[in-house]
C-alpha cells in the first residue's frame, strides 16, 4: 500500500463511505428527528431546542472532519499522479 495509486485508491473509497454515512445521518435527523429528540432528551435529559443545536454541530463537525481527513488527501494525491 505504498504506491500512489493505492493510497488514491483508499483515500478515494474513505471519502466515498464518509459522504454516504453523512448522508445518511442527515435523512435520518430529517425524517426520524423527532423520534430521536425524544428519545435523547430522555437519556440526557436535555430540551429539544438544545438537541436541535447539537444534532447540527455534529453534522458540521463531521462533515468539515470528513473533508480535512478525506477528501483533501484523495484530492491532493489525484493532483500529484
């Protein structure tokens, strides 16, 4: 897994499987949010206007890590070959 085209590769298919669990995580806040909320603010006893802010932080941060520790890397080995 030293060459080029094989860290392209992982960093490729990385990129790919983090886009679709974000996706995923942001249907499912979408459609089933209010049934989560519920449930969260149960086990953390939390408000739901709190939950809202959080669920939204979560899906920042994880995209903005999925971009730093992914796609840039993916990227910058697709400029170099």
């Amino acid at each position: 897994m030293n060459d080029l085209s094989s860290l392209t590769t992982f960093f490729g298919w990385c990129t790919l499987i983090n886009i679709a669990f974000l996706l995923f995580l942001t249907i499912m806040m979408t459609v089933f949010g209010d049934f989560a909320k519920t449930i969260h603010s149960k086990l953390f006893s939390l408000d739901h206007e709190s939950l809202d802010a959080t669920y939204f932080n979560f899906l920042a941060n994880y995209k903005l890590l999925t971009i730093v520790v992914s796609f840039v890397p993916y990227l910058a080995l697709k400029i170099m070959s």
